[in-house]
C-alpha cells in the first residue's frame, strides 16, 4: 500500500504527535508498505530515527507571509523555495516555538479554508507533487486543522483522505476571537470531507464527536504503539531501586501549566513534609519552550524557598537513550495535566520501562492504567491527593515493582509499534473498500 501521511512539525520541541507519526509511518515501512511521511510548516523533530521527507510543504515563513503580509509575499515568491528549505525552517523554529496558539488564529483559518484559503497555492504544491510523484492509495492528515485539505487532495488524487485526532482541540481553546470560531466553523464543515477520522482512545474519540458534531461511529480507535528497542530494564535495577537510592518520582512532558507540573511540585512538598526530605527525590524532564520559561523559573524559586532544591532535579530536555536511562531511574512517573489528556505517550514509554504511574483520573489515563494495571487514578488537580497515593508507595517499593512489570508485559504485547501499524492497515483497508463500494454504488 502506498500512503501519504502528512504530519505537521513543531518548531524544534519534540511532539508526541510527531513521535507517534514518525513510530506509527517507520512500523508500516518495515511491514513493506511505501509511506511518504510529509512534514507541513517546519521539519518533523522525533527522538528516534527520523523517515519523513526532507522537504517541508506549507512553509512556515511562506504560509505565515501568505496569511499575514500579503504584499510581502508576492515580492518573495520567486524565492519561495528557498524559504521552505528545512535547514533554514529549522534554524528559525526557535523562534516560532515562543509564540502561543492565540497568535496562530488567522494562519490556522486560512488553512482550514483550503482551496479557498489565502493557503491555496501551498495547496495546490502539495496536490501536484503527490499525483506527480507519489500517488498513494490514501492519504493520512495528522490532526483536525488539516482536514481544509481533504477536499482538494481528493478532487486532484481520486483517493480516500483520514484525518487523525491527536490533542488540537486544545490549541483551537486557546485562540482568540474571532479565530476560534471561524476555526470551529470551518472543521464543522469540513469533516464531512474526510473519509474517516482515527484517535488513539476511546475517551478522545467520545470527546472529538461532540467537539466536532460527528456521529461517534464515524472515528475508529486506534491505540498507541511503542518502538520498544531499548525500553529493558538494566539487570540490576530492581536491586538498586529498593536499596540505593531515595524513593523517586519523575516527570516526562513538555516544562507547562497545562501537563501539571506546578501540581507535582506542591505534590512533592507535601510528600517531603510527611515521610522526610532525605527519603524522597523528584527528577523532571522535558522541552521547555519560551513562552513557558518565566513559569519554570518561578516553580525553581519556590522550590528553592522550600528547602528543596537538592531533592529536586531538573533534567531538561532528553534523547532517546536519556529518556530511557531517566525512566529506569525512577521509582514512579506522575504527569498531573490540568487538561484531559488524549494520548499519553510519555505515560506508555514509563510503563514499557517497567515503571509505574500516578495519574489524575481523567483523559485518556484512566485507560492506560486501567488496560496495563500498571498505576493508581487520584482525583484531578489535587497536590494533596497526589501526595496521600504517593505516602504507601514510599513505603511498599515492591508494590511498585509490581506494577511496573505487570505493566510492562501488558504493553509488550498489545502496545508495540508492530500492533498499530497493523490496527492502522485494517483500519485503512475498510476505509478503501468503503470507497470503492460508495463509488460502485454512484455509478450504479
């Protein structure tokens, strides 16, 4: 099968989006299928080895010309191509990476607009280059603000458009008026353009069909997938973890409000106070954009006035051999997000480590752990009742143990990359020959 799986970058951060992509397109390669992983605005960042195309459709600076300064773009067209080059989109990602989602509203309408949009000359650039050069038999959106490309990529290639569902409801939240609202207007018409609509829980696919004004039967569940090349635990750790080290909770995500940091810190207070300082560390990892610097320098100084600078460390950003080394240094994982969360996937990459999770009972979590038995649900946005789950296991590290290997076999077997890049072929093959029966049936 040959797909076109169009993934947008995300100014330099690693993007769990952009990591699923990039997981989900290489499993389909080495089953054999030809996938053409496209980056739109800027190149894809993955902490594994990178398949997608190096060349960038909708370039940042020429989409961001096309919507904002019109009269800039005509004089710079003639260099377009030089301003998609991924080198210099990579060099300028930084600094895109410090904007918020409320500057984006008029570049996310427009397209969102399609064919209609002031986007529709990248439109057309992408339409041409797959029916002259790829051609696939379906095309795959990353998200929803991508679906004002359905309907042009369809007229111009003659096959089956899906668009996945991955978390951008909360960026669309975060725009300001009247761009939020022209932005929901517009998937509301344009979802009937897509041939079928994918998420990766059953709670975001539930929540997606009311966001969108689809009926719930129309978005398939397809769940994540690990490359699990490394995710063994050293001989050794169960050894070290209960005997050499203090109890350690550790948190993987983007450095923000949104993913609960500031809870987990006033969580970590409180576990300090009650079973002693000495006994308890907290490692934090992750991508820390510009926008959100301000509000990690301040968690720094609180926890600084706390007298716990020394039991906190803040490891920053990691690879992929750093990301696993840190999830086997620690003894659970807590990522408290204010919002509900629809993936998870830093929350699957602890339990294939083997390490277990403390989680708010909302999003996607309760699935993960319900589906793995490898954590425990707290009341949402409570540092309190985060810290009263964490007390026993403090004190019950082979409880942890437990958890953390009963989880780790469970996402061995049903949570491997192998696993849904088979569920994504399925998926893509009932897609396909609903097509070819509606077709029939037109002609018919």
């Amino acid at each position: 099968m040959r797909i076109a799986y169009i993934s947008a970058g995300a100014a330099g951060m690693y993007c769990g989006s952009c990591i699923h992509d990039n997981t989900l397109a290489a499993a389909l390669e080495r089953q054999g299928h030809e996938v053409a992983l496209i980056p739109l605005y800027t190149p894809t960042r993955t902490d594994e080895t990178n398949v997608s195309m190096d060349r960038v459709f909708f370039g940042a600076i020429n989409v961001y010309l096309q919507t904002r300064a019109r009269w800039l773009s005509r004089l710079t067209r003639p260099i377009a191509g030089w301003l998609d080059r991924p080198g210099l989109l990579n060099k300028l990602s930084g600094l895109s990476s410090a904007s918020s989602g409320r500057d984006l509203g008029e570049l996310t309408v427009s397209v969102l607009h399609g064919e209609e949009g002031r986007s529709r000359e990248e439109l057309e650039k992408l339409a041409t280059w797959l029916d002259q050069h790829w051609r696939p038999d379906i095309v795959h959106l990353q998200n929803s603000m991508f679906l004002g490309l359905a309907r042009r990529l369809k007229q111009v290639l003659g096959v089956p458009v899906v668009c996945s569902l991955q978390g951008e409801d909360i960026f669309l939240e975060d725009l300001i008026e009247p761009y939020r609202m022209q932005a929901l207007d517009a998937i509301h018409q344009r979802a009937a353009d897509a041939d079928g609509l994918v998420a990766t829980s059953e709670f975001y696919a539930g929540h997606m069909a009311n966001y969108l004004e689809v009926p719930r039967e129309r978005i398939a569940v397809v769940p994540l997938g690990l490359n699990l090349e490394g995710y063994e635990a050293p001989a050794d750790r169960d050894r070290l973890s209960l005997a050499e080290r203090p109890f350690t909770i550790g948190y993987l995500a983007r450095l923000c409000p949104e993913k609960g940091l500031h809870l987990l810190v006033d969580a970590f207070r409180r576990l300090a106070e009650k079973v002693g300082k000495e006994t308890v560390r907290l490692r934090i990892a992750g991508y820390l954009g510009g926008r959100d610097k301000e509000y990690v320098h301040g968690l720094e100084r609180t926890v600084k006035e706390w007298g716990l600078a020394d039991r906190v460390d803040w490891v920053g950003e990691v690879s992929r051999e750093d990301k696993l080394a840190f999830l086997h240094s620690l003894d659970v994982m807590s990522v408290p997000s204010t919002y509900q969360e629809p993936k998870g996937l830093s929350i699957l990459e602890a339990l294939a480590a083997g390490t277990p999770v403390v989680l708010p009972e909302h999003g996607a979590y309760p699935e993960l752990v319900h589906a793995t038995e490898g954590g425990l649900l707290v009341e949402p946005r409570s540092p309190e009742a985060l810290a009263q789950a964490l007390i026993p296991l403090t004190e019950d590290r082979p409880r942890c143990h437990r958890m953390g290997e009963r989880a780790r076999k469970v996402v061995y077997r049903d949570f491997t990359d192998g696993r849904m890049a088979d569920n994504t072929v399925a998926y893509y093959r009932q897609v396909l020959a609903d097509a070819s029966g509606s077709s029939k049936g037109a002609a018919g």
